[in-house]
DNA sequence: CTGAAAGCGCTTACAG
DNA sequence: CTGAAAGCGCTTACAG
C-alpha cells in the first residue's frame, strides 16, 4: 500500500496525498476529510525512509549518552518515547564514550549518515562545547539537559540540582545537624558544582557553613563514595550527615559507615541524589533527591520536535525542580537526640 | 557526497560502486580497490535510507522488550550495539506492554512502517507466541532470547537458567542447609518455571528435596519478595535460606528478614539472580547469579544478521551459562555452625 | 486548491 | 566483469 495506491482510490493526484500526510493548509477540507478516510481504512503508513529521503533528512531521533546510570537512560528513553509515539519519528540510541578518540567523528558520522532529524542530549555529554559545535556546524538541530543553562532557551531543558542539593542540606540542618560532610561528582560535571553550590547556599540559609575539610571530591560511583567517606568519617569530630552528590557514592558512605561500626541513622545521616532503584531497597532506605527523568526526556523531545521547519519554535527555557525524597537514612543527629 | 560522485571520481558507473559497497563477488579486484581507496579518501557513507528504499527493507534493528530491569535492557543494548557498529545498522528501541491492548499491532505497524531489518526479543516477549506468528507473518526475521529452546536454532539464544539455579540450590546444600525456600518469578515467565525446576534438580543432587511448603510464587517484584518472604519465614521450622527468583525479590528478602530482626547471613541466607547494579551495594553483598546479558545481546544481533539476505544462515542454537557470584548474604546455617 | 514532471540516492533486472 | 534503464515511495518546484 503505497502514496500511488491512495492516490487511486482516492481519485487525487499523488500530491493531493502528499499534502494530506503533512498537513498542508492549502487543501480543501472536504477533499481532506475523503483522503483521510480511506487512509484509515486502508491502514496506509507513508514510508518514513522514502519520505526521509526526498526530504534530505530522516525521520530518526538519535539519544546520545555516556551515562552509566541505566535506570537514567532507560526513563529518558522512555519520555522522548512518549512524545514521539503516533509522531512517525523512532528513537536510535547512541552511548558513546568521551574518552574515545574518536569520540566526535563517530558521532559525526552517526548523525551524518542516519540524516538523523535531530538529537538528545543528557548529561555529561550535554555539557560538551566541541561537542555541540559540531552539531551547530552540520547544522543537526538538538535539545540539552543540564544543571545550568548552557544555551539558547528553546533547546534547553534546565534541572535545578542546585535547589535539590539545597533542600537535601536543609534537611539536614534542619534535624540539628552541625557537622555536616558533602562528597560530590567530578568537578568536571557542572551537576556536581551545581549540588556542591546547593549545599553551600542550603547550609548558609540556616546559618551554617560547609567547611572545606568537610567537603570531598568524588567520582560519582559506589568505590569513590566508600574512599571520601573513609576520609570524611575519620575527622574529628566526625560528621554526624553527609550528603553524596549521588547514590551510588550515598551507597558507598554507607558501606563505609557499617564497616567502622556505625550505625545509620543513629551515628550517620546519609543522603543521596537520583532516587535510583537500590534508593528505596538498601537498608536503610535512603533519604535521597529526585529528578523526574521520564519527563525530562519528554520535554527534551518536544523542544527537538519544535524545531522542525514547519513547527512553532519554543522560546522558553523549561525548568525542573527536584524534589526531596525523605526515607530513614536520616534523623536527627545523636546528641541532639540526647 | 553521493553515489554518483563517487563513480564520476573513480570514472565508472555507479552500479560498480553499488557492487563495491555491497560486496558483490563479481568484480575485479583492482576496481574494487581502486573504489575503495576513493571511498575512503572522500568519506562516502552510502546513505541508508536510500539504499533501504531500493531494498525494500531498511537497516534498523529494532529492540523490542517489556521487561522492567533497566540494566538489563541497557546491557542488552550495548550488546546489540557492539555487533552492529560499522555495519551500516542502527538500533531502535521499542519498549513496550503485553497489558496493552493494541499491544501487537502497534509492534506491527512499528516493524512494518520502519520496515525493519528484524526484531531482537528478550524475555518476556521472546514467549509470547502470538507476536512471534505475527512476525512469521509479515516475513520479519527475529531472534529470540529465552530460558528454553523456542524456535529455530538459527534464532535461539538459550540462557540456561536453570542451571544457574541449580548451581546456587547446591551451593546452599553445601553450605549445610536443609530447609531452603523458593520464591520464583511469576509461573507465566519460562525463566521462572526454568529455575525453579533448577532449585529442584540442584537439590535432588545433594539428596534433598523443595518442600512445597517452602516454595512461593513472587511476581519479580521487591514487594512480592517482602510479602513470599514473610510466609515462608513464618514457617516452622524457619528456612534458614531462602533463593529468590531474582535480585529485586532477594532485596525484599532482606528487607522482610531485617524487619523480623533476623541478621543475614547469620539467620537466613538469601541469594538472588540477576546480579544486578544493587546486589553489591547493598549489605550485605548479595550472593547472586550472573548471566552475560550485554554478549547475550551480541549474539542475538549476530544471528539476526545472519539471516540477511547474502548472509550464511546460523545453524546451531547458543546456550549460555551462568555463572553464581559468592558474595556475603550465604554462610552456613546457625545450627551446624554452632 | 490540485496536478504532471523531475528528483532524492540507491538497487534490481537486464544487457553486453 | 561492467553499464544504461527503470524503479523503490516519497517530496520539491513549477504550473495552472
């Protein structure tokens, strides 16, 4: 079943159908309306790769990501999912690694040869200038998600980390916390400025500072968590919550904190970052922050949709604002207990 | 750069190119060379829209799965990924739900529309018989992942997971338990019937036997586990280790028994499948089983390509084992401890 | 508001 | 072993 078929029950020319398929505006209504029906009932699908190739562009969305949160990437496929079903666009996913080197050309090529329509991009690599030069000079239209603003409106998805972390911090001080440790990711994700500049603010609105001995560099994984935790449990006088830039490395403070003894909550408060699946099933479940990934892939689609040659543009940046997610991994601190 | 380019530079006509690129045997070497040195020079990427609309069939593999454990479906992707990379082929997801009731004709439209290359199912969908009769119907190759032989060899990937089960049954045999229950997945999954026939098999090995009163069917779900947990660890005398169908009910497991007071491995030994990013962050260490998922994924890519066209076709089904990873939830039971 | 012609970048079927 | 013609299912650019 092809245009051509259409094209004859429908007693039209080829085009009248085209016109039909992309909503031209210059169509009768009447005649529309006739040629929709028999498209229905006929079940034609127009051909995404003939159409692809006569437009000069596919019908593809590539997800680019080097995030080895799995749970992360299968909820912003599943938002970008949502907004392309019933669209004609598919997804194609893409992890990549940055340290490859051939990390840009490849994904180049991938873009180049799929004619991709456009592409989604997550942290880290969102936040790759040489990245999205590239893409600005092949002219592959994109949407970001990052916890800063890192380019014009309509192709930005924001995520306030730095609220989350905030929130994260005052609940800490809050249950009368006074020393308090935070490991964030590598400096070199601006999710981990963001979070570590959360924290700072969060502590400074109720008064409290984050000293710097206090403060430790992770690299956003389960090891990392236990060695800074190593670190930061052997001050004096130790902290009484720490707050890790994930949970994965809140995962690793725990560890840490059972193997010297410790009991969470009673001698440590812990608190995490992406409510991932183990968040709710460690003992004790862990207090963490979360960023509703699935609607961020969806609002991320909709501004790559909307830069399409016939759509309306999106002018605004879209904000999302994490939320707190209380479990027993936190209490008050054991002498204010007293 | 297209096709034609390329013959104008290389002074032949673009049907020898089209050979070149599609490793047509009827072609001098020299001229095959001499193509390839220019392709190479220019950069040419054949565009696959073009060539799947002469073709009839596009070059996307789609990716077809309801199943909920992100790493798994991550892993099973990467595994895809690692066979198609440089094949011309790219990876579309299509996650979907058995529940839904225009479950197999959206598939249908899905694989027709694109008019994909072919499907790869893991379970559940790898079972569901009437998507496979649908695929057999409109001629889309498939390859199957399951815990027992389906189909054709040519389009098995058979995880032997009942094995894997038997190994993990005997390790808690040997261990010195003799009052072990069995939580498995839900009896409609053929990975859950598999292993608990493996629970049974391991056991008979050592001369022991699956009290059915010790056994309970989960759903795969941390909340199933907490719940078959509570049953069977009210059961007098108590199991003293209990084998989850699955790491997501090993962890509720775990949760049941600490609410009980009881210390792990101390009073229950627990062990879960999947070996899942949570089974060695929580405490403690999950002892689990592993099956190779990402090179699960790679063979099914590759006995789906194996069945293109110029292709020579796979004959021989692939069984894959796995493999039980010791961690701390096991030890010996109290009583023959003391 | 609708249509006939040419073209997107490839391949198949047929020649030679 | 290589090539000229026709076609895959659409769209663009031009008519009317």
């Amino acid at each position: 079943m092809t245009i051509n078929d259409v094209a004859r029950l429908a007693k039209v020319s080829k085009k009248t159908i085209s016109r039909v398929i992309n909503n031209s505006p210059l169509l009768k209504q009447e005649t529309r309306d006739r040629v929709l029906a028999i498209i229905e009932e006929v079940g034609y699908q127009p051909d995404p790769q003939a159409r692809g190739l006569a437009f000069g562009s596919s019908f593809l969305i590539g997800l680019i990501y080097d995030n080895p949160n799995a749970q992360y990437v299968i909820d912003m496929q599943q938002g970008i999912l949502d907004v392309i079903r019933g669209s004609g666009y598919e997804l194609v996913v893409h992890p990549c690694s940055r340290q490859h080197p051939n990390f840009l050309s490849d994904i180049r090529k991938f873009v180049e040869r799929q004619r991709l329509f456009g592409v989604v991009l997550p942290p880290r690599v969102s936040e790759d200038e040489a990245l999205i030069e590239m893409f600005e000079a092949i002219g592959c239209p994109y949407s970001r998600i990052a916890a800063v603003s890192l380019d014009l409106p309509g192709r930005m998805v924001v995520t306030h980390d730095r609220q989350g972390a905030a929130e994260a911090a005052r609940h800490l001080a809050d249950l009368g916390h006074r020393v308090i440790g935070h490991i964030s990711g590598p400096a070199s994700f601006r999710s981990a400025l963001e979070r570590h500049q959360g924290v700072i603010e969060g502590l400074a609105s109720r008064g409290l500072a984050l000293d710097p001995r206090y403060y430790a560099e992770g690299g956003y994984t389960f090891e990392s968590g236990i060695l800074a935790a190593q670190t930061l449990l052997a001050l004096d006088p130790r902290p009484t919550a720490i707050f890790a830039g994930n949970d994965e490395m809140a995962a690793g403070v725990i560890r840490a904190a059972r193997e010297m003894g410790l009991d969470i909550p009673r001698d440590l408060s812990v608190i995490g970052f992406d409510d991932s699946p183990m968040a709710g099933k460690v003992w004790p479940p862990l207090t963490t922050v979360r960023l509703p990934i699935r609607e961020m892939g969806a609002i991320a689609a909709r501004k790559l949709l909307a830069q399409a040659p016939g759509a309306v543009p999106e002018q605004r940046e879209t904000l999302v604002e994490p939320s707190l997610v209380v479990r027993r991994s936190t209490a008050a601190p054991l002498l204010s207990r007293v």
